[in-house]
C-alpha cells in the first residue's frame, strides 16, 4: 500500500467506483465491509480484527447514520484494538452533530466512491500520518483506554478552514508564521499547531503557569501577538532576528507590552507551541517516545521490562534499536 493508503471500513456493503481508485493522492484502498445488524459492538471488535494500521475513513448509508455516530463515539472513546479514524463519508446531504461535535473530518454526499477518495486526498495532505508500527501499539491493551482516546483525537487532521475562537484571524496567521519559526515541521504535511494553541486557550487547557505579573493566557496571548505584530517582518531570516530580540528582551517598546513582558510570554508561547506538537501521536513516534504505552488494560501497569540505551523490547518498534534481553529472556 502507498504511504498515504487508506483502510475503508464500509457498513453499506459495496462503496461504488474505488476497485478502480487510480488518484495517487488518495493512495490505494482496502475495503473491509461490516453488516450494521450486527451493532455498534460487535462492529468495533470486526473493525479491531481487521487490524488496520493506516488511516481509514467510516461509510455509512442512509439508514446507519446513527450507527455511525455511535462508532465514531466509542472509537474516539478509545474502544480497544482500533486506532487510525481519520474521516466518515455518509450517504445522504446532512452531516449528523453527534459526527460534527468531535470535529472528524467528514461528507455527506450522493457520490459515495468519489467523496471517499477526494477527502482521503484532503486528510492525506492536512495532518501528518501515524507509523503503522506506532498506530499497533496505540490500538493494543498496552494503552490505557484513556490514552489511546487521547492520542486518537490528536490524530485527526486539522481542518484547513478553521475559525480562531480565542484570538482574531490577524493573531492567528501571525501564530502561524511564528509556529513555522519555533518549531519547524519539514515537508509534507503539518499539525496547525497555532490551531491546537487557539482551541486550548480557548478552553483554559493550558498548564496553568504563568510569569508572575502577566495576565490569563487569554488576555497575555492576544496582547503578546499584538505587541509582536508591531515589530514582525517579512522573511524567514528577518522573523528569525526578530524573535531573537524577543527572546533576549531586546525588542523595541511598544504601547501594548514591554520588553520584558513580551519576552516573558513569549518564553510561555514557546512553550506551548513545543507541547502541543510533542502531544501529537506522529511527533511521539518521530522522537520515538512509547511511555504512553505503559498503563495497559489489565490488572497491573505494563511497564517496561528492557531499560537500557539502545535497547528495545519486543512490542516497541524496531527503528527503537536492537532486541534486549529481559528476565527470564535472552536477546
């Protein structure tokens, strides 16, 4: 399958026109079909067996769209063994709020074959992809069911046409430009990191610390970019001796924040921005990071067993380093 392959999970039966799916962008499909009478539990452990470890996209017709909002509620809720739903796809003109609440990437079209296809394109391009070897171990009882909810809802993509709801679309484009300074993500596809920052102020999610005599990360962010706007440049290299400034408390007075002030939010933005892009399940994989994989579903912690530089355990996966040897185990 391509890199950018997409597992649909169809509850209609035959999803018209993508035997033949030639569009790179989209990648090739694998098509699992499900009877929606069997319910949204017996659905989820089908879709468990399956294992699919790429990105897949729910169908559903007419008749099972409730079903779907009940699939897409317990998988995003962390049901076990599945992990990788990036979009639903649902026969029909209206798109159910119980769908659109959890902010999956979705249509509701007559065009069934054709939709899947053009939002498997649009998914492939807005967010960064999940190793298999990574979504595995995501999906395995090795991951407590909150956190594999957790790391399921960071995995969805941005959508590209977002709204700011704490700052203004002007603050927001310059939270971008800053986002590509601080933390640079290369090519291809990218988290909307200063998206993720709006929504968490937004929702007082921060980690609550802040320099003693700034105000509320609402208020700080908004005059932060304001006093930050006065002084932004255009160009890479120019942004980049501008933050500098910034950070060393260098940049010119301004009517909204001092020197000072605007480098002691700016420390926080920093901060922010590196937290939310290290929250995402594709970032722990790049830095190879498994301790989300510890807590398990069963009676005790799963902990690790293999602690050693350059050393791995058998689930983690292999770019991690060599097979180490455990109790009772030879490498």
């Amino acid at each position: 399958m391509s890199a950018n392959a997409f597992a649909v999970v169809s509850l209609r039966g035959d999803v018209p026109q993508l035997d033949d799916a030639s569009d790179d962008s989209a990648g090739a499909f694998r098509q699992i079909t499900v009877d929606p009478a069997l319910g949204a539990d017996a659905l989820i452990e089908e879709i468990a067996h399956a294992e699919i470890t790429t990105p897949w996209i729910l169908v559903a017709g007419y008749d099972d769209h409730r079903l779907a909002e009940d699939l897409v509620e317990r998988i995003l809720g962390g049901a076990l063994g599945v992990f990788g739903l990036a979009g639903v796809v649902l026969e029909g003109t209206v798109i159910p709020d119980g769908i659109r609440e959890h902010e999956v990437p979705a249509a509701a079209t007559e065009d069934v074959g054709a939709s899947v296809r053009d939002l498997a394109a649009d998914i492939a391009a807005w967010g960064p992809r999940v190793p298999e070897a990574w979504a595995r171990i995501i999906a395995s009882s090795r991951t407590d069911a909150a956190m594999r909810a957790t790391l399921a809802r960071r995995a969805l993509a941005d959508d590209p046409a977002y709204r700011p709801t704490a700052l203004t679309p002007a603050q927001l484009a310059l939270l971008r430009d800053v986002a590509r300074r601080i933390v640079p993500q290369g090519a291809g596809a990218t988290i909307d990191l200063a998206a993720r920052l709006d929504r968490m102020i937004e929702a007082e999610e921060s980690d609550g610390w802040r320099p003693t005599g700034m105000s509320s990360d609402v208020e700080a962010y908004r005059a932060g970019l304001d006093a930050l706007a006065a002084i932004w440049m255009r160009g890479p290299a120019a942004q980049d001796a501008v933050i500098r400034q910034v950070i060393d408390g260098e940049a010119p007075s301004g009517t909204v924040l001092t020197p000072d002030q605007l480098s002691l939010w700016f420390e926080d933005a920093r901060n922010d921005l590196a937290r939310v892009w290290l929250s995402h399940p594709a970032s722990l994989a790049r830095v190879g990071y498994t301790g989300f994989a510890t807590g398990g579903t069963g009676p005790e912690p799963a902990g690790y067993l293999v602690l050693a530089a350059g050393e791995r355990e058998e689930w983690e996966p292999e770019e991690l380093g060599r097979l180490g040897a455990a109790k009772g185990r030879t490498a």
